[in-house]
C-alpha cells in the first residue's frame, strides 16, 4: 500500500500562487502514475494532473490547469509537487494526492485551497 500526504494548502489572493506537495510512503515502487485531482464545493472530484512517474515530463493537464499549473518530482524526497500560479476564485476546491500503480489506486486526504477575489 501507498500512503499519500498533502501539504500547502491555505487561503490565496487572485492572481497568487501556491505550492502543494505530495509526500509518499509505502510501497513506492509500485507507483505507475500519480496525479492530482479537486473537488470544488458541492462539485465532483475532477482530474487537474496526471504524469508518469518515471518521467514526470509526460502529462496530461485538465484544460483549466494548462498553462497555470506545473506538476515536478523530488525524487530524493519521494514527493511530487502542484505549483499553482494565477489563482483564482474558481480554483477554490479540495486538492488531493493520487497513486496508481499494481493494480491499486491510492489517495491522499487532501488539502484545501480558497482562492479569494
């Protein structure tokens, strides 16, 4: 099993930036895919990032996160980032942490971000 921790959450004026983070424990090496989703208030959870984890330049990017958002990995620290510039308003959700791989499908708890106009 992957245990998946978030972090970097927090309230964010329009047009600021914030960083997640990802903090993986566990199995690591079974780790395929990992991705970050949200779930906006009173919405479904939607995809925001999804990349390969043995090269994190192979993405796909949800059309409101294009140009906006940038998913890396910190290998040595078994973590993978969101950085998050120009917020906005609409971006306020829920943000979490997933992990595919060995036919499991892993999430973190989550961290909120409140983009404030």
């Amino acid at each position: 099993q992957v245990q998946l921790v978030e972090s970097g959450g927090g309230l964010v004026q329009a047009g600021g930036s914030l960083r997640l983070s990802c903090e993986a424990s566990g199995s690591i090496l079974s780790i395929e895919t990992v991705a970050w989703y949200r779930q906006p208030p009173g919405k479904q959870r939607e995809l925001v990032v999804a990349a390969r984890i043995d090269d994190i330049r192979i993405t796909n990017y949800a059309h409101h996160a294009k140009g906006r958002f940038t998913i890396s990995r910190d290998s040595a620290k078994n973590t993978v980032h969101l950085q998050m510039n120009s917020l906005r308003p609409e971006d306020t959700a829920v943000y979490y942490c997933n992990a595919q791989g060995d036919g499991r499908d892993d999430w973190g708890q989550g961290t909120q971000v409140t983009g404030s106009s």
